[in-house]
C-alpha cells in the first residue's frame, strides 16, 4: 500500500501522512455518496439543506485563523492569501445557502 504525505512546501517537513485508497474503495466511498446524496435529497426539505449549508459558512468563519493555518502550511500560501481564502468559501458557501431556490 502506498502513502501519500502532506508535506509543507516551505520547510519540506512531512506534516501527515495518510494511506493511499485503492480503486475498490474509492468505488465504494463513491457509491455510498452518491446513495446518500440521493437519499437526502429525497428525505430532507430544501430550507433544511439551505441551513445546513449556512452552518459549514458558519464554521468557516468561526475557525478562519486556525484554517488559514493550514493553508498556510499545507499550500505555502502568505497568511494574507490564506485568510482570503476562507473568507471566500465562507461566502461562496453562504451564497448557496441564500439561493437554494
């Protein structure tokens, strides 16, 4: 089995490592998705979903420094850069929960 590692591209440090999939399991995590993307989608309201949605925009900005510390050192990307990036999710995120008619 291989390892794919998340290395941090300013110092070269190994910051995790984590084991490859193999393709049967990527079958599998997809159809077990896509089953539930279907089921839920049958099963919850669209108001539902829209909330749900808004919470991840939510969480986004509530853990924006701790994320953009992570961009930071996953990605090599200046803090600022970093922060910018959350901040658009965030609002990307909170656009679809607005929009979800």
């Amino acid at each position: 089995m291989s390892i794919y590692a998340v290395v941090n591209p300013a110092t070269g440090e190994t910051l995790a490592t984590y084991p490859t999939m193999t393709d049967a399991e990527a079958t599998a995590a997809i159809a077990a998705a896509d089953d539930a993307y279907r089921t839920w989608g049958r099963t919850s309201a669209p108001a539902e979903r829209a909330e749900l949605v808004r919470r991840a925009a939510q969480l986004h900005r509530e853990r924006r420094d701790e994320l953009a510390e992570i961009i930071v050192r996953e990605m090599g990307k200046p803090l600022s850069a970093a922060l910018g990036e959350v901040d658009f999710a965030a609002d990307i995120t909170e656009y679809y929960a607005d929009n979800y008619e």
